[in-house]
C-alpha cells in the first residue's frame, strides 16, 4: 500500500468515551521507531508494522552517481494510535470519527449525557540526515522528510543515518472546560545501507539481480522521463555549494540571506545571489542541451526556464515535463537560499516564496516559458555580474543588452550604464516587526500594512523569511542610493535590524542595532545611505546606535560550474575540470569534478612549482577512474607540502587528460594554491 493511499485511507483515529477515560486499548501502543522508503516502495506504515531488525542487507542498490528518492516518517506510538483506531482504541457506538490520518485526528463523543470534541493534531515534525560525506544530499521538503541523494562514483556500501523527533498536541473539548496536554516521541534514529554497484544495473536490493547494462551510452530512444529526471538532478547535485554563514549571528536566516548581505561590499558574491546561481542553473541546462547525445535526449521529455517570485524580487529555474503547465508540474532547481543544490515542488516553493511569482522579467523573450518560440543560441547566456546590473535597468535597456550578439558589445553595454547600477545597499530585520523602504522617488518595498506587501523599487532583491512562529524577517537587497527606513512593531517584544553599506567613509561597512525593544505599533525610523553610514535608529523613545559587525567572509567548499567551462560537450579533444577552480586555495587532499569521454579513463595528477622561478619541485602522481557513461568524473588528488628545511612560496599545477585504447587527449591544466 502506497504511502498516499495510507493517507487517505486514514485521517487518524477519534476515540470513544471509554477513551476518554484511559480505557484499555484492544492492542498496546507500539514503541515510536522510524520508517524508510526508497523511490516509490510502500513505506510500511500499516496496523500491524513493527520496527525492522538491524541488517547489514541494502535497502537498495543504485548505478554510480544515480540519484534516489528517500523519505523517512516516525511510525508507531501515538500516531499509530490517530492512524488505527480500530486496532488501538476502543471505539464505542457514540464516537464518531471525524478526521484520522498522520497528522492529525478528530473525533465527538455525543450521547445523553455527555457531549465533547477531542482533536490530536502534529505540531512538529523534523529530520537530520548524516550521509558521513558521501555522495550528496538535497531536501526535498522542509522538514527534510524527503531527500534526494546522488550516490558517490566509487561502487560499496554506504550507511545513511537519519534521526527525526515528533511532537503532537491534544486538545480536548468538555462540557466542563478544556483540557490541553502535548506528548512527544523523543529523538529517534536509524541507520540503513544503500549499495553502489560497481557498473551494474541499479535495483532494489528486494527484486531479482538485472543483467547489466550496455556499456554504450543511453540512446535518444532509451531515455525515458524517470531517467531523464535523473540524469538532470545528478547533473544539479554536483554544482557544489556556495558561501555559508560567517561570524555574524545567523539567528533563523538562510546562507543566501547572508550572501546578499556580504555582496554589498565584497566582490566575487554576484555568482551566489539568486540571479547568479540561476544563470549558473541555466547554463548547465543550456549546456546539457547542446552536449552529448544522452543528454539532447532528455529534453524530449523536459522543458525548462528562468522564473522569479516577490516581483522580481527572487530569481530561480523551473523544469517541468514537455507540453504541461509549469506551475502545475514544475520542479524548481533553487541553490540560492541555503547556498546548496535543493529541489521544490512549485507548491513548496510558493509557500516558501509565497507572493509575485511568474517568469523571469530578465530573460524576456528567452525561453519558451516566457513566451519564446525556441531556446536560445548557446553563446546567449548572461554572466552573473551582468545581471544584477540588468535587474536594475529599464526594459528597454534589457532588451537592447540581449539583442547584442557578442561578449564585448556585451560588456561595453554594461560598462556604459552609471556606476551605481551595479552597487548595491541592504538592510534586514527580524521579527516581531514590519519594514518597509523608501527610495528617494517615493517608491516602496516591504509591509504597508499587516496584509499588503509592496514592490515598487526597481532591480531590489528581497527575501520574507519565515521564521518559525508565524512572523516573518526580511532582507533587501537595493540598488545604491539614499532610502528612508521604517520598521513598525507587529507585537510586544524585541528585534535586530542589520544594514550593510558599500564604500563607507565613516561608520561600519556592516552594522546592527540588536535586541531592540518594541511594542505593536511602535515605529523606529532608519536613514539608509552611504552618505549617513552612522545613522542611528530613531523613534518616539530616543535612537539606538548601531554597532559594528565584523565582517570575517566565509569560505565555502567548492564552487559552482561556471558558465564557459559547463558550455563545453564531451566531445572536446581534453577534459574539462570544474573544481577546482582556477586560482583557487586548497587543502592537502583535493576533490577534482569534471567531464571528459564517457568511457575513458581519466588521469589526473598534481606538479608542485615555486612561485619564484617555475621550477618544478615534485611531480605527484594521481589517480585514474573511469569516467561515468554521462560524461562526468570524481577524483581525489594530493597538494603536499615541502619538507621542513624547503621554504619558498610554492603553487600546483593540477593536471588531467582521458586515455582510450585509441586516443590520448590534450592536457587540461589548473593553477592552485596552498591555504
């Protein structure tokens, strides 16, 4: 039995009167415990389910690099108590079952003498997955519920921890008053193991062993929409992830919020801003579109375009199943907000950003999505420096930019437009306040009131972020300018207002007012300007200083693919490497993604040179894989250190080319540095 027929089979239990009264149940509750799924199995949920016995037997097994579907549900105890009444409770002639399932159970005791209304319902529900660094994980949902995993390259047994703690309340209605009480299930744990075949046909571990697969790559007729899913989200997964928090309190606020934050003021960030990493999706997309035939395949099945929410105010990429509706079929590939490749749901992502949302006003004209007769060439992609800048421009401007046909008209275009398009100011608040900006011609962005958002400032960047009791922060990102700043109590209590100004001759370049007290109603005032960088925060009962924040940059662990090198096919004469990057600091131990020939076998190894004179110091040898039917590989290579008594500045030159039986290809070299 399927998990949604489980679902509507049951929307938990009512109880009867002798309930009520702590009557004894037909059966005794079973122990809480956590159930698993894989892909679509049945997830077993029943009456009679019984926590499994510790086996080292896969779950599943799954090709190299394929990515699957997991969900893990907390089972027994109460809920199987709301689920089956029939088998947990007494139920009497006079209880009447309204509602019973998962989350929630109602059910009235009506009789002459009594009348009353009980109703248990979920009031949280999270998960933790621990993978031990192996392969890469994405929620699918928030409560992490559901998660996708791309299995690693290198075929074993993989252990896949997940722990979750479930917490219900009952409220009960009588005639002589009500009654409220909570239960929980505690922390709960379970480890499974999921197989990586090493070459073999992926299978669930329960069915008969497949003859393997032709060792040639997926052909056009062969590739079926599960696959091409596949094939699209492995391809997502491995873009790597972006700046993560620093030293500044993170409270409830994502990484991206803190990316838009550190952007003011720090080059380099534009690539981590929503817009940056849906010009990174994009180019991936635009890439598989033009690379092997495996890969053109996939969109017989997919279609795919750039989408934003608040008005412009949030940019992603949509891909949904050819000749459907996107907003009714779509998946969202959306990195930005925790810096890390996550899938949405339309209906998750609109939750999540919950007002505004329609195709991308950027790519106008680009996509089929936003009304486009075909995709674009390939050499027609937007760099992620480039778009913040065309977020702030007219459409008109926008137009013109898009109907330049190459890089450097591009780019003189771009360099022609006034330097402040392409700065920027912040400001972000936290609950238990509104905000709303003003900009010098009068324009709004934020809350008019308790009910009314308003986006009226053009090319800002905003995120209302829910922050986990029914209120909401916000973060706006603005072009470079002079605002006016209020921020109105929404309820008793206290918040945090942040602002982050670029090139500040007086004041902090990022700054915070904390644990300012506030009462509903209450406004306090902001002057939001490079010009008046020590403004304080005024209102009715004095102003506030803001204090200065340390503004120590995080680093990440690797970087997304950049547009020139994910444009290149398979089919080119050397490999491509797409992390590192060029320039980039290492560790001792180095992970090498790239592509090159399916089939071939990758050779990667590291020189160590000295910086003053090139002269080669150590040549180290590297490893060698196969590479992956889809064109992609994974390796580690080794940056060592000199011996004690060696002390000038060194750097590596990562090197990597594909041997097969019949071909050497050409060397592709990268540049790095020690940490």
């Amino acid at each position: 039995m399927q998990l949604q027929r489980l679902c509507t089979l049951c929307s938990v239990a009512a109880v009867t009167l002798l309930i009520c009264a702590h009557a004894p149940a037909v059966e005794p509750l079973p122990d809480y415990w956590i159930a698993i799924s894989v892909g679509d199995a049945e997830l077993d949920a029943g009456p009679q389910a019984q926590p499994p016995t510790p086996s080292e037997a896969p779950i599943a097994t799954v090709r190299p690099g394929e990515t699957i579907e997991l969900r893990a549900k907390i089972v027994g105890g109460r809920r199987a108590y709301m689920m089956w009444p029939e088998t947990y409770a007494n139920i009497g002639d006079n209880t009447t079952i309204e509602v019973r399932g998962f989350d929630r159970l109602v059910y009235s005791v009506q009789n002459e003498a009594f009348s009353g209304r009980s109703e248990w319902t979920v009031v949280e529900e999270l998960y933790q997955w621990d993978t031990a660094g192996a392969g890469a994980l994405s929620p699918i949902d928030q409560s992490h519920e559901r998660v996708a995993w791309t299995a690693p390259t290198q075929p074993g047994s993989y252990p896949l921890t997940v722990s979750g703690n479930l917490r219900l309340h009952l409220r009960r209605q009588a005639p002589g008053g009500a009654r409220e009480q909570e239960e929980e299930s505690g922390q709960l744990s379970r480890t499974v193991v999921v197989a990586v075949a090493g070459g073999q046909q992926a299978q669930d571990a329960s069915q008969p062993k497949q003859a393997p697969p032709q060792s040639h790559p997926v052909q056009q007729g062969q590739m079926t929409p599960e696959r091409a899913m596949s094939h699209i989200l492995n391809r997502f997964n491995a873009l790597g992830t972006g700046p993560v928090a620093g030293s500044a309190p993170t409270h409830v606020a994502s990484a991206g919020f803190w990316n838009n934050l550190y952007s003011v003021f720090v080059d380099g960030y534009d690539a981590y801003a929503c817009g940056g990493w849906q010009g990174t999706v994009l180019d991936m997309l635009d890439a598989m579109r033009h690379g092997s035939e495996a890969e053109r395949a996939i969109f017989e099945h997919y279609d795919y375009g750039p989408i934003q929410a608040y008005y412009g105010g949030h940019q992603a990429v949509v891909i949904y199943p050819k000749g459907t509706n996107w907003r009714e079929t779509g998946t969202v590939l959306d990195p930005w907000p925790n810096q890390r490749p996550e899938t949405f749901t339309m209906a998750q992502w609109e939750e999540r950003f919950w007002f505004g949302v329609g195709p991308s006003s950027v790519w106008e004209g680009q996509y089929p999505l936003t009304g486009g007769a075909s995709y674009p060439a390939a050499a027609l992609r937007i760099p992620a420096e480039h778009h913040a800048v065309l977020r702030r421009a007219t459409r008109e401007q926008r137009r013109q930019y898009l109907a330049l046909a190459n890089e450097a008209d591009r780019q003189a275009f771009i360099d022609g437009l006034p330097e402040s398009a392409g700065q920027s100011v912040a400001v972000a608040v936290q609950s238990p306040v509104r905000m709303i900006v003003i900009d010098s011609a009068g324009r709004k962005l934020g809350w008019q009131d308790e009910t009314s958002f308003l986006y009226e400032i053009p090319g800002a960047d905003v995120d209302v972020f829910p922050e986990g009791d029914g209120t909401f922060g916000m973060v706006a990102l603005l072009p470079k300018g002079d605002y006016h700043v209020t921020v109105t109590g929404s309820a008793p209590g206290t918040f945090t207002l942040l602002r982050a100004l670029p090139d500040t001759r007086q004041g902090a370049a990022l700054a915070r007012a904390e644990d300012v007290p506030v009462h509903a109603g209450q406004s306090h005032t902001l002057s939001l300007s490079p010009t008046t960088a020590d403004a304080p925060l005024v209102s009715m009962g004095g102003v506030t200083a803001l204090e200065p924040v340390s503004v120590d940059i995080p680093k990440w662990a690797s970087q997304p693919i950049s547009a020139p090198e994910a444009a290149q096919t398979y089919a080119a004469n050397a490999p491509t490497i797409i992390v590192p990057r060029e320039g980039d600091r290492v560790a001792g131990r180095v992970e090498v993604r790239g592509t090159g020939r399916p089939g071939a076998l990758i050779v990667v190894s590291t020189e160590v040179r000295a910086e003053d004179d090139d002269e080669l110091l150590r040549d180290v040898p590297g490893s060698r894989h196969r590479i992956e039917p889809d064109g992609t590989f994974r390796v580690w290579v080794a940056a060592p250190v000199l011996p004690p008594n060696l002390t000038e500045p060194l750097y590596y030159v990562l090197k990597a080319h594909w041997v097969t039986p019949d071909e050497t290809s050409d060397t592709t070299t990268v540049r790095l540095y020690r940490e």
